[in-house]
C-alpha cells in the first residue's frame, strides 16, 4: 500500500491527515492576505483619468486622491481617512487590473 | 404539367437555401475544424429522420443595408427527428451564414422549435455556433434572446434540455446553455464567456487567448459550466447518444428499462477499498463494482473532483450516483462539489431517476477561501436538494461520514428511504483525531507526555465511536451490510422504492439557496 500512495499528497481535514490527489483548481487558488488599511486598491478594473494628490501631500478623508474611469463611469478614489500620501503608483492613462495599488498613505 | 414545374421549382429552392453561407464560407468552417450546422444534426440523430422547419424564413433586418442581403434560413436550422426511434426536438445555429449572428427571425425559429418540444414533451438539442448578437438588428436581437432564456427556463424539469456548443458561443448567448440541464463542449471549438478576450485587452490591456479564457477545459475544469468534454466533435456526439440512454423523454415519464447485467467480475468490492480510512481509492470503482455492466457514465468528471456524479443502471433501470471521491482532496465537500451534486440531486429529482448516494468523507474543506467563497450558502444547496428530493434515495455508507458531511451525505435526517453502512463505516460528529483534542482537551494538556496521551486519546474515541453500531443503534442507519452484499441491497431497497410516494407541502417554488 505504502509503495502505491507515493504519488499522493498529504490533506489535513480536522487534525487528521488524509493520503489524496489535489485538483489544478485548488492549487491555484489565491491565500488570504490581510488588507492593509494605508494600501489605497481599485476594486475594479479601469483607467486612470486623473490624479490630483501628490506625495507628502496631506488630506482629510473623503478628499480626492484620482479618478478611475471603469465601465463608462467616473470614479472618485477618495482618502479613507485624514492622512499623508505616501506614494502614488499610478500615473494617468495607466490601464489597470482590479486590486491593484493606487496609493499608499503613512 | 404545371404541378411538374412547381415541384421543380420547389426543389430549386429548398437545394439553394440548404446551402446556407454558399461553399466559400462551408470551406472555412471546415477548416477550422468544424462539421457544418446540417452534418451535426444528421450526426446526432437517427439516419434520414430529421425533418426541418422553416427553410424559407428570411430576416428583417432593413438597416445598414442588410435588406440586401439574402441570409438562408437567417443562419439557424431547426426541426425535428428521431433518436433510437424516439422523437427530438433539435437546433443548429449555421456559422457560414453571417456568423450564425442571431436576428429576430433566427430568434423566432429557435423559440418555435422550444415551443414545440415543450408542447410535445420531447427533449430539446440546441447545437450553439454563433459570433453573437447581430448588431444590425440592434434591439431586437436582444429580444430574440431574452425569448429564448423564457422558454428554456419554462421547459426546465419538463423535458430534457441539451446544449451543444460548437463554435463561438459570447455574451448574452452563453445563458440559453446555462439554463439547460447538460453542455456538452469539444476541446479547440468550444468558446463561451461574456465578455471576450478583445474586451479584456481594451479595458486591461491583458493579453488572453479564446481558449484560455472560455474553451472547453476551462468551463469543464474551473468553471463548470460544461457537463462533458470531448476532443472531436464525434466524440461529443457519441456522449450526447449515450447521455439520452439514461433519461427520460419528458418528466411524466420514466427512463427507459434495459436488459439486465450483471456487473463485470473484478477486483472483489473489499479489496477496492483501503481499511484504513486515511488512503485513498477511486470511488467510481465502486460505482462500478455495483452498476449492470459496470457502465458508469460520468458527469461533470473534471469539475470538483472531490465529488462523483453520473448516470448507471440498476437492473436494467437508470439511477443517478452521488459520491464522495477520496482520491481526490480526501473526498471533502466544498462549495464546488456541493454546487455540482445539488443540481445533479435536483436534476434527478425532476426527471424520476432514483439516487445512490456512496459516502466517504472526512467533513467540509477548511480554508479562508472558502469560507469567504460562500460554503455555507453553496453547502446548504446539498441539504435542500437532497431534502427536496421525492424519487427513492438510497445511502451506502462506505467508510467516514463525520459532522456536517454526514447530515448533508442524503441521511436519514433528510429523507433517506434507506440508509446501509459497511462495518468500515465511522459515523461520528468529527474524526477520532479531531475529537479527542477538544473532547479530552484537559486530560492531554495535563499530561506528562501530551502527544502519547492524545494519541492512547484517539484510540479510545475511535474504539468507541468510529464505528456504524452506534448510529445503528439509533436507528438512523437501517443494517450494516458486508461490502459484497452492496449490489443486492440496492437492487432491493430500489425495488421496494418502485411506487414510493412522498408528498411536499404546497407551495408555489421553494427558495433554495442559489
């Protein structure tokens, strides 16, 4: 028995652990990141149209960090909170995926 | 003779419309590898017994000069014929005119061939080829499909509905297939997103092929969207010939009995599986081990691996199989798995096909990602699909059934008209490892070597409870049977089931959780 299960891997299901094949699906599947509250994202894909603050620039929340053009709508990414840019990293007319870093915030 | 020329002239015009896209256009679908929208249906169905409607219908397209142009039949053919002497109801969207582009009057004829399989109570085969809407037609196209989801959602668990897609199948065309009950996809032809990859490019400047984002692997594997996967379109055929096998023409009737067989001679069922309920097996050896013929006809079978669905027969009679899968992620459910039995429970359920539910599994997969993926809302789909279900269901318990798994794995407790379990099974509220360290928390963290006395810890808990006889004891399992005793059991119990009658509060539809 011991020969034959060399090609299978090792699942832990409640302490126990279990001899099986895994599936490309669940090999690709993406790990749990904590967000981190100064990490400005997009939550969709888009382009940026404009972007008004600069680094070291202080803002209250609410203000306008840029704007993201996706699916015909403009978009103001505003600050979350009162704070200080830290960096932008993007520049307009940057075409960009979902989850991608906007800006960070100190 | 004026009825001579007539006839003549008849003819003249059915060949020239037969034609569709002309030959240049016949010549290009050929060398993408594709039969033509006529070759598919003659391949699908019973030698000369197609008849097709509406040849002669022309579009009514009278923008951006489209009244100029003569589309035959409007780049769809419909009609109706016969498998193994049965009557179907058929499509095939004809790419060599105008990209199979769907106007009001392809719509039109697509819905009148759905009307009339409807009205007939004959399954419905819709063979999807088409670049999409036609813009020329502007709104209207847009009608023709919303018509289409109408009626494919008012024939679902009324007659069988099949979706082939050979060819280019985007945007709002993908939810016809989607509201059918079985997709059928070959390997290099087979496309269907919503959005395609020049979309993508334009929005995210993200390069992406057809076939990485939407071909046929994709939706049989990631997505489940597809329920077979072919490599030709011969293969997919024979797979279609097969499917229809084991179904009923219509939800009033029953599948067709077969010829009983005996299951071929093999590997004896205890030597299948490993004692030892932490290795793996292939579960579809047992399915085998206990189908007439050992013919299992496996659906969905690179999605969710963890969990086998598929078609056999039991004494010459179809039922569905639903089983937990140990060589793949131990067998463990999760959103997908559940999402693919519960549509399977409910497909079954719909159509008079009895379900054997083989049990195996160590509890739902742990993980942020699936918690966050919705297990619960997905999970629950098994429960209310298995609760829901009035045609006999039938468990055998093979080895583990522990917590949630169990409940979910068509108990007792949701309605099994039988329940057996192999004196391998283990019927507890987890896995002895996982017990012992909440149950005998104290006694292990106070002792002098911890590991030793968890391990002493998990024996006494499996000595105790890892076993059927308890839940025997309870009456929620009906007998523990000797492994080799599996086949005669379901014979049985599915025999007793013949007439069962199981009544549901009325109500309009239930809500389940999808």
């Amino acid at each position: 028995m011991e020969e034959s299960n060399s090609k299978y891997q090792v699942f832990i299901v409640n302490s126990a652990k279990y001899l099986t094949l895994t599936t490309p699906k669940f090999d690709k599947r993406k790990k749990w990141q904590k967000l981190d509250p100064k990490e400005v994202r997009s939550f969709i894909p888009g382009s940026i149209i404009e972007v008004f603050a600069k680094p070291g620039q202080r803002l209250k929340a609410g203000e306008v960090i840029l704007t993201l053009e996706a699916m015909k709508m403009y978009t103001k990414v505003t600050m979350p909170f009162d704070g200080v840019i830290k960096s932008i990293e993007v520049s307009k007319g940057n075409r960009i995926p979902k989850d991608t870093l906007l800006a960070t915030i100190e | 003779m004026s009825f001579k020329r007539n006839i003549l002239d008849l003819r003249k015009r059915k060949k020239e419309a037969q034609q569709g896209g002309g030959e240049k256009a016949i010549e290009k679908q050929v060398a993408m590898g594709k039969k033509t929208a006529r070759e598919r249906i003659k391949a699908i169905l019973d030698e000369n017994s197609f008849h097709e409607y509406d040849l002669f219908v022309e579009h009514t397209g009278r923008d951006f000069d489209m009244e100029k142009k003569v589309l035959h039949g409007d780049g769809v053919i419909i009609g109706t014929g016969t498998m193994y002497n049965q009557p179907v109801a058929i499509y095939a969207q004809d790419f060599t005119v105008a990209g199979g582009s769907l106007g009001l009057m392809h719509a039109r004829k697509i819905t009148k061939i759905m009307d009339h399989a409807l009205k007939m109570r004959v399954p419905l085969i819709g063979i999807n080829d088409s670049g999409g809407a036609r813009i020329q037609e502007g709104v209207n196209s847009l009608a023709g499909y919303g018509e289409i989801f109408y009626r494919n959602t008012n024939a679902s668990g009324v007659i069988p509905q099949i979706s082939v897609i050979l060819g280019p199948c985007a945007g709002g065309a993908v939810y016809s297939p989607a509201l059918t009950d079985f997709v059928f996809v070959v390997e290099n032809i087979s496309k269907m997103f919503i959005t395609g990859p020049g979309v993508i490019k334009s929005v995210l400047g993200e390069e992406i092929s057809m076939e990485e984002l939407g071909g046929a692997m994709v939706h049989s594997e990631i997505t489940g969207n597809a329920h077979f996967f072919a490599k030709s379109e011969d293969e997919c055929f024979e797979q279609i010939k097969k499917l229809i096998t084991f179904i009923p023409w219509n939800n009033a009737q029953k599948a067709h009995k077969f010829p009983i067989q005996e299951p071929i001679p093999g590997k004896s069922i205890e030597e299948i599986v490993p004692v030892d309920p932490h290795n793996p097996y292939d579960i579809r050896d047992i399915i085998k081990a206990v189908s007439d013929g050992s013919d299992f006809f496996e659906i969905m079978e690179y999605f969710a691996r963890n969990i086998v669905i598929g078609f056999g027969r039991i004494e010459g009679n179809t039922v569905g199989f639903v089983a937990n899968q140990p060589m793949y992620l131990a067998g463990v459910l999760d959103c997908d798995s559940s999402d693919k039995a519960a549509r399977f429970i409910r497909y079954c359920d719909a159509f008079n096909i009895p379900i054997v539910t083989l049990e195996d599994m160590p509890g739902y997969l742990p993980g942020v990602d699936q918690e966050h993926a919705g297990v619960i809302r997905h999970g629950a789909k098994l429960l209310y699909a298995y609760s829901e279900a009035t045609v006999p269901k039938v468990t055998v318990i093979i080895r583990k059934a522990y917590g949630g798994g169990y409940i979910a794995m068509n108990s007792r407790h949701l309605g099994a008209d039988f329940v057996f379990a192999w004196p391998t099974a283990e019927i507890a509220v987890m896995g002895p490892e996982g017990a012992a360290n909440i149950v005998f928390k104290k006694e292990i963290d106070e002792a002098e070597n911890p590991a030793e006395m968890r391990q002493q810890k998990i024996q006494e808990y499996k000595d105790k409870f890892a076993n059927p006889f308890v839940a025997a004891s309870k009456g929620y399992i009906d007998e523990v049977i000797e492994p080799s005793e599996t086949r005669a059991r379901l014979i049985h119990s599915l025999e007793v089931s013949g007439s069962k009658v199981d009544p549901r509060p009325a109500r309009k539809h239930g809500i389940p959780p999808f």
